[in-house]
C-alpha cells in the first residue's frame, strides 16, 4: 500500500507538496485549499435522472482510484460545482458547494433544479485548483409539451475483461436525449488472467483483467466500479448524455434474485452481500436522493414522461422478482415454471406498471426491461423439448400473460419494450397471451452488450434453428454495440449499431439492421 494521493499537513511519506489545510483536525471537513498529488477526478462525471427543470450531476473523488479508499483521507471533503448554460461557463446558471463523505465512498450527487426544460447544460466539479471534466446534460421537455421527436440508446452489459469500450465511444457522438443503460454495469467475476480462445480452447493474451477477487464487500464493490470507471470511452458516454440507469444481476451477483443468490447462500447472509452492493451502485451511479439505499432496497423502478411523445417506464426484475424456477439457467419447462402466481416484478411494482400504461397520456410507452420478455424457444440443434431461460421472462409467464391481457385488455397498441442481458441483439414481437402464435401486441428489441461476450459474429451457432423454431422472432445478432431508438410521432425506428471488434482498439461502428413500428400498428416492419 502506497501512501494517500491526497495530502494533508506534511506528513507525507512521498515528501510531496502539503496542503495548506494542515492543522486541520480529523474529522474536520477538509476544505477547498488542499493540494492533491493525483487529480480527484479521474472517476468521471455523470448526470441522469433529469426532470423538467434539472437533473443529478454526480462524481466521485479518487486521486488513486484502485487503491485503499481511492486514496483519499478519512474526512469529508468539500466539492464545489457549477451548471451553466453555455459550454465555456460564460453562463453559470447554479453553482454551490457540497461534501463528499467518506460514509459514501467519496461520491457526490447534487440535485441541480429551476433549470428551463428541454435543453443542454454543462456542469462541472472543483477543488481548489482541480477541475473535473466537463459533462453535459439536458432537462426533460416540459410535462405535455408536444414534442417530433426523442432519440435515445439502450445499452448494458460491459464486462471489463471481454471487450473494450469502444462502443461508449461512439454513444458519446450519438445525437440523443438520454442514454438508459438496462443493467450489468459491472461484473462480480474473479480476475481472469489466463484466457482462452473460446473456439480453440487454447491461452490467448487477456484483453484486460480485473483487479482481484469477486467481491463480497462494500469496499470490494467500490474498487470494482472505480476500475470500471477509469475507462475513458465509458466516461465520454456519462460525460456526453443524461443517463438512466437500472441494474441488472451482475451489480450483485449472477442471477441472483430478490433475497436469493444461486448457491444457496442463507437469505439473511446473502442480503448483507446485497446490501454492500447497493450501496457501491448508488455511489457510482448518478441517482436522486429517492434511491438512496435503505439496507439491501434500493428505488429504481422510476418513470419518465418526455413531452407528449414517450412515457418511459424503467423496471427493476431483480429485487422483487421469485426464485427462478426449474433449477433456473436454460432449462425444459417443469411445472414450477407455470404456476399460476409467479412474478418478476412483485405486486407493488407491477400495479405501479400496469396503472401508468393504463393512464398514460403519450403517444408511446417504453417499457425498459432487464430481462428477456417475449418467449422463445432456445433450442439450437435437435434437442426434444423446448428450452427456456429461466431467468428470463421465460421463468415467469403467468406475469408476462398478466401484463399482455392487461395491454390487450386497455387497448394499448403503442407498447415498445426493450431489453438487455441476452450478448446479442433481437428484435421479436409480443403475442396475446404470450404465445408464439396470438395477435401481436407489442414489439421488443433487446440490445447486444457493450463488450460482454467479446467480439461475436453475425450469427451464433444454431440461430438459424431459433429463427425457425420462433416465428415472432425477427431478427438475431451477435456482435457488440447498442440499439438507437428513434422515436417520432407515428413511427418508431430502431437501428442496431454494432462494432466490428472490442478486442482491439478504435472499431468502427455500422447499422446492423434497423426496424420500424407504426404507432397503432404493432408490428415489426424492416426500416
Ligand atoms: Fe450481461
Ligand atoms: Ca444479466
């Protein structure tokens, strides 16, 4: 362990320069004059969350991110910030102070508001003589406001030893109005030196290795993020949009489920994992006060109205969700699978869910979900019996079926869902009753990851029998990239963009295949 990267009086081992905070007794908030060794804000900044009229900027001060409290002291630390109108801050339209506690791993989350709607701000952070990146975040159309149009991207999935970020890249030239990233912002995996090729099975020179073991701790949590934060094409996507963000299992663990994990760790020592977990994803992520984490329970089931365009309507499937059923993984259906009362959501969510399609005034609805919806049968070569993944939708159909007879029931025919988790792209359509065979109530896409999976092909193994064995399945793909939604007035159309390789750097970014919806006509139609 070397020494802070953050100095305080001049008891500095290195012999650097000391603050001129020195005196200050611990736990005395640490003031603006400190000097730093290393630069604060090597984690990035982010904003998400917005409303009409502001949104949360966020960062988190480590001068020395992968080492123990990412090398800062002990003490809260005061962290001054700034919105503005204009990109150079001629314009500072908020400004004030705040403190990063070491109770939160030193991150900041300011609650910016009596911004005007539907336009871009610049915020940025300051210490003394240490400056932040600048971001870039916009407000939320006024409530109703008739709005052409809304753009945004669905992506997720990023595990740091398969594949460069280079997809994040290109998200942060995209034009849109948010970014929403579905879940598995980090994964829990051990450090993986010694890769293999998946074809050959012989070593192959790691992409990149995470540092350590899994973690079970809230230190361990905080280490994880900060590596994953250290990626610059990551922190050009939070720096370039306002996110959404929701989790999926990775922040955890794979596959967990609500108190459940899927070795059969005792619920009450399990929820102490959960628990330190929560609270690392709410550090990192730039989230509102409204999902401060209280023991393991976090709020991010959330909506958002923009305009009079899209209601979209954010899920958590994990923290409420039962048990997966049949042993979970991909498995042939067993009677636990159909039971009349299973669900992914719990009550609370999907009352909150079903209520807000059912008075949605806007033109569209996205539902913007973890896990796969529409069913599909994974068989990939001659197998007997249908496949599903249980840990999908799939696991779950007497909610799916709730939440189709109720769209069915109301009439709403401008239902998009989209999705993530699957490390490959999918466009299919959702069937009355949530059969392959019913009238078409709705479409999902789901979005490939951003580099889980590594490069991929065009086409996994066996998709050709998936296509045929699914027939509201319309589109498979198994490259990286992300899914660009472009929502108008009467069509909706959504592009999968795709990278040629994450295994080496600066891949260019393609349109794979693009789908269109007409509004009143669910249904997918190529674009
Ligand atoms: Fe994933
Ligand atoms: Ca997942």
């Amino acid at each position: 362990m070397s020494g802070t990267g953050f100095q305080r009086g001049g008891a500095s081992r290195r012999g650097v320069l000391a603050g001129m905070a020195a005196g200050l007794a611990a736990p005395a908030i640490v003031r603006a004059q400190t000097l730093f060794v290393d630069t604060p804000f090597q984690l990035g900044v982010a904003s998400g969350d917005p409303s009409p009229d502001g949104f949360v900027i966020w960062t988190r001060l480590a001068p020395r991110p992968l080492e123990q409290h990412g090398g800062m002291p002990m003490a809260p630390v005061e962290v001054d910030y700034e919105v503005a109108a204009d990109e150079r801050f001629k314009t500072v339209v908020a400004k004030g102070s705040t403190l990063a506690r070491p109770e939160l791993g030193h991150s900041v989350h300011v609650e910016i508001a009596g911004l005007q709607p539907h336009r871009p701000y610049w915020y940025r952070f300051h210490i003394g003589r240490e400056r932040s990146l600048t971001g870039r975040a916009r407000t939320l159309p006024a409530p109703g406001s008739a709005l052409e149009r809304v753009r945004f991207v669905a992506g997720g999935c990023q595990n740091y030893e398969q594949g460069l970020y280079t997809a994040y890249r290109h998200v942060a030239e995209e034009d849109l109005d948010f970014f929403w990233h579905y879940g598995d912002y980090i994964y829990e995996e051990r450090a993986t030196p010694t890769a293999t090729d998946h074809a050959s099975g012989l070593p192959i020179p790691p992409i990149r290795v995470h540092v350590g073991d899994e973690p079970y701790s809230l230190d361990d949590y905080r280490l994880r993020y900060a590596q994953y934060k250290l990626d610059t094409d990551l922190q050009a996507a939070h720096a370039a949009h306002s996110w959404w963000v929701t989790w999926d299992d990775h922040e955890i663990d794979n596959n967990w489920a609500s108190q459940w994990d899927q070795d059969g760790t005792p619920p009450e020592i399990f929820n102490l994992r959960r628990q330190a977990a929560a609270q690392a994803y709410y550090e990192n992520m730039p989230l509102r006060k409204t999902s401060f984490p209280h023991g393991t329970a976090i709020q991010i089931f959330r909506r958002a109205a923009y305009g009079d365009l899209l209601n979209a309507h954010f899920l958590d499937t994990r923290q409420f969700r039962m048990d997966q059923p049949c042993g979970d993984n991909f498995k042939p259906v067993c009677p636990e699978a159909l039971a009349s009362d299973r669900t992914i959501m719990g009550a609370e969510e999907e009352r909150w869910l079903f209520d807000g399609l059912a008075k949605s005034p806007t033109r569209w609805n996205l539902i913007a979900n973890q896990v796969m919806m529409m069913p599909l049968d994974r068989r990939y070569a001659d197998q007997h019996e249908a496949i599903w993944n249980m840990d999908s939708w799939a696991g779950y159909p007497a909610a799916r079926k709730r939440l189709l007879d109720h769209i069915e029931a109301h009439d709403i025919k401008n239902v998009v869902v989209a999705t993530g988790d699957e490390h490959q792209n999918y466009a299919g359509e959702l069937r009355s009753g949530g059969r392959p065979d019913g009238k078409t109530l709705a479409v999902e896409f789901v979005a490939t990851s951003i580099s889980s999976g590594g490069d991929g092909s065009d086409l996994r193994k066996g998709s050709d029998v998936i296509l045929a064995n699914n027939p509201h399945l319309k589109f498979v793909n198994d490259q990286r990239g992300y899914a660009v939604c472009d929502v108008g007035r009467d069509v909706w159309k959504t592009d999968f963009r795709v990278v040629d390789a994450v295994s080496r750097p600066s891949a260019k970014i393609a349109t794979r295949a693009s789908f269109a919806v007409e509004r009143g006509a669910p249904g997918l139609k190529p674009a």
